[in-house]
C-alpha cells in the first residue's frame, strides 16, 4: 500500500474514534419505564422486553441533525394538473336554420358581427310563405263575411223574419270560417311568424308576403355563416351560428383518481400559450363517464370572457385549486416504517422520543396527512428522524439475543 493510502486510512480510522463516543445513542427504555436494560433475565425468569421510548444524548441529537416540527392543521388538497382547450359555451350557442324554404333575398350580417337579439340576420324569399300568408287575408274575408251573414240572419230570427234552417245554416257557416281563419294563422305562427306580423298582413301591404326574416335569437356573435345570395336555403340548413362569447367553456381531461378530488364549485387556474397572467374559471361539472380512447374524464368549468382573449379552440394547462379544508399534517420526512406499520417520533422530553404508529391519509408536496395517532401541537422528529428508527430497530436486536 503507498504512503497516501495509509494516510487516509489513517484519518478515517481517527475521525470514526472521535465521533463515536458523541453519537452514543441512549437505550430503549423498557416497558418497566426503568432506563436501559441488560442482556439477562428478571428475577421472573421472562426477557426484558423493549419500550417504544428512544433517548438520545444531547451530543448525539446535534450530530444526528434531528430536528423537530409541531403537528398542525394544512390543507392538503394538493392541486390537480389538467390539459385541456377552451369552447364555446354550450349553453349560449344557436345554430339558426330557417324555419320554411327560400330563396336568399338579402344577407344582413357578416362573419364575426356582434348582433342583438330580434336584429335581422338575412332574408328569405319563400312561395310557400307566401301561399300561407294568401290563405290567411282569404281565410279573413270569408270570416268576416260569414259572420256579417249569421248576424243578419241572428237579428232576423228576433223578429221571426227567418227560417230555423237558414239561421242554423248562417251560424255553422260562421263557426267554419272562423276555425279556418284560426289555422292559417296557426300556419303561419308555425312558420316563425310572430303576432304582430301576422296581424300586420294585408292586401295593400308594400313589399312582397312572401319575404321572410331570419331574426338572431339573442345577443351574440356570428361565429359561423354558410348562406350566398340566391341560393336555396332548406329549413335542415344551418346558415348562421350565433355565439355569446361573454363566457367560454374550458374542457380539461383528468386522470380518474384527480376526478374523484374535483367538485363543482373550485377554482381552476388557466394557463394559455402567449399570455402571461393567470385566467380564473370555475368548475361547474364533473363528468361522470370515463373516456374509452384516452382513460380520463371530462372536466367542464366556466370562464369570464368579457374582453375577448380566450378562442375557442386554444390548448390550456390548468391547476384546479383545492377547497381549502386542513387535516392534521407532519412534515413528510417526519414519517417512517417499522415493520410496514409507519409511525413518527414524538418528543415527550428532552433527547426522548416515543416510537408512535400513525394512520396515514393523503400527501401533498412535503407534507403528510396524518389521519390518527398524533394530535395538535405534538412535536416529531423530521429530519434525522431515520436515526431514532436505526437506534430502534438496534435496540429490537439486542432484546432479541
């Protein structure tokens, strides 16, 4: 061996000779409460068993680092990290199809124009609008004729100036015209037409009857438009697509576990590609299916949209944020395993700790859930608390013998 090697060997062997006598680790107290134990047996003839106390002396405590931590209240529910995109919210969406065929008269809206409820959006050009509303003014005339008749014959039959069947003739006649006058305007109710256009219609009116008005049916932009002058637009047809984009969906896909932890109610914090600030939305559904294809579950929340940032279609990262509550918690390196039971080091006193087994709940980042076995404002070992569960174990080994 050359010199530098018996050199280190050297000062390792007087480096161990000097730390050993400060890392003297007191014994296990035994279940007696006595301090130590020995290797024999009581004057019972049964082995000493080991105590779940550990002692330390003050020189080992400052070389094993332990330090010590107060058992407290956090919240522990640890945030759930979801990808996701934004969409239109389906609840302020309106695909408008017409409600009768037509040829395309005018067109009074662009893509991407923001609307008021009841504005018109085209116009429609339609025979069919057109015979309904004829059949209306005719239906109308007749009405007004047939009544004129059975009042007539009502005020000659007061005057007995009238025969029983034309009289009951005049009255059915009435009552025919006016249940054919209720269903053309039922027609044309049916059609899309409101009240105050219907009772709008005559002869004399300017414009043709045929025209008819596609309205928006609230406040909203037009996010999709399929309609060319001219054309024949079918009530299957979706020509407009209107959207409130006041608030937008976010849809975010979750593991099934991170579901199980999501409520309606919490807060989800929005990350988007090229905006540095955080966007707040709200969940507002869990979804209750998972996903054949990808294993997750659908998360659906709510986010204000008033100055027009979030496009539906935009990939985001979330953080849905816990509820708050706080469980009773230890630092997580407060905690270790003997025997697969996991417990904690509680200080009953100077350099002494007992050996506690704890009932384990959730972890969040660098702290533990401790669901029974410690209360409020115990103190634990955290770091160096391995030593305490080595001195332990040690102590085990020699009631073992």
């Amino acid at each position: 061996m050359n010199r530098l090697g018996s050199i280190l060997i050297g000062v390792a062997i007087g480096a161990a000779l000097m730390i050993a006598p400060a890392i003297y680790f007191g014994r296990a107290k035994a279940a007696t409460g006595h301090e130590g134990h020995d290797h024999g047996a009581h004057g019972d003839g049964k082995k000493e068993e080991p105590g779940n106390e550990v002692s330390l002396t003050p020189g080992a405590l400052r070389s094993a680092g332990i330090t010590l931590a107060k058992v407290e209240k956090r919240p522990m529910d640890d945030a759930v990290r979801a990808t996701g995109a934004i969409a239109v919210n389906g609840e302020k969406l309106a695909h408008v199809t017409p409600r009768i065929r037509g040829r395309v008269e005018r067109i009074g809206a662009v893509l991407g124009k923001q609307v008021r409820k009841g504005e018109q959006l085209a116009l429609l050009d339609s025979i069919e609008l057109g015979a309904a509303s004829a059949t209306l003014l005719k239906s109308k005339v007749a009405h007004e004729a047939a009544h004129a008749n059975f009042e007539r014959e009502t005020r000659l039959r007061a005057k007995e100036a009238t025969t029983e069947p034309d009289y009951l003739a005049a009255k059915a006649a009435d009552q025919m015209a006016e249940a054919e006058l209720k269903a053309a305007r039922e027609s044309l109710l049916l059609l899309g037409l409101t009240k105050a256009q219907i009772d709008a219609l005559s002869w004399e009116q300017e414009g043709s009857m045929s025209l008819f008005p596609i309205l928006a049916p609230f406040d909203g932009t037009i996010v999709e438009m399929h309609l060319t002058l001219g054309e024949l637009a079918d009530t299957s047809d979706r020509i407009f697509t209107i959207a409130d984009l006041a608030t937008v969906w976010v849809i975010l896909d979750v593991s099934p576990k991170d579901a199980v932890r999501t409520k309606a109610g919490q807060r989800a914090d929005l990350r988007l590609e090229g905006m540095p600030d955080i966007v707040e939305a709200k969940v507002t559904y869990v979804g209750d299916l998972v996903r054949v294809d990808t294993r997750t579950v659908q998360i659906w929340c709510v986010a204000d949209n008033a100055g027009g940032r979030l496009k539906p279609g935009m990939f985001v990262t979330a953080s849905i944020v816990g509820d708050g509550r706080k469980s009773i918690a230890v630092p997580a390196d407060a905690v270790q395993t003997i025997g697969d039971v996991p417990v904690v080091f509680v200080r009953i006193e100077e350099g002494t700790f007992r050996k506690t087994p704890v009932t384990l709940g959730r972890k969040a980042g660098e702290w533990q859930e401790i669901l029974a076995g410690v209360k409020l404002d115990d103190e634990v070992a955290t770091s160096g608390s391995f030593v305490l569960k080595s001195e332990f174990l040690r102590s085990l080994m020699e009631h073992s013998h």
